[in-house]
C-alpha cells in the first residue's frame, strides 16, 4: 500500500510499503527518491518516533497516512581552549577525524 511522506521543506514523497517491511527499509525507499540518507531520517507517526529495527505494522501505519520526516543534523561545534586562555569555536561534522 502507499503511504506519505512529508519533508521538512513541505515536499510530498509517495512510496509504496508492506507492513512487514522494517522502518530502515521504508527509510531507504525515501532515500531512493529524495535522496536523503537513511542515518540523518528521522520518521514520526501519530507522534511517535520510528524506530529502524520495528515495522510497519508495529506502529499501526495505515494505507494512505501522512509521514514526518524530520532530517537530523550530523554537524555541532566543538570549543577549543588555546594556552593563552583564548576559547575558538570550531564548526564540525561527525565524519570529521582530528589530525
């Protein structure tokens, strides 16, 4: 059956979805189409978080519904103190290493 899954910029993506399927599975499905990647998707339904190891059906998502996806932010700032006192702020992304 298909659900709806609406993106944070108010786009509609349409996917078709069994309800034995795994939510990661529905996430790549939204990958496929929009191109966001499976670990920075966040799915809620009926205001609930969905989790990636749980289905479909456990979560009682009918033909039809509306999915939130909100897209979870893999950058932060880390905050470096120098030796003469001074603090820098660095913008980073969870991909980066330190050399």
């Amino acid at each position: 059956f298909q659900v709806f899954v609406k993106t944070c910029t108010g786009k509609t993506i349409t996917i078709d979805v069994e309800g034995s399927e795994t939510i990661e599975s529905v996430k790549e499905k939204i990958n496929a189409k929009d191109g966001t990647p499976v670990q920075r998707q966040r799915l809620i339904y009926a205001g609930k978080l969905l989790r990636n190891d749980l289905t479909v059906d456990d979560f009682d998502i009918k033909r039809e519904c509306t999915i939130q996806m909100l897209i979870f932010s893999q950058s932060f700032q880390v905050f470096v103190k120098t030796c003469t006192g001074k603090t820098i702020t660095i913008d980073v992304e969870g991909s980066e290493t330190i050399e």
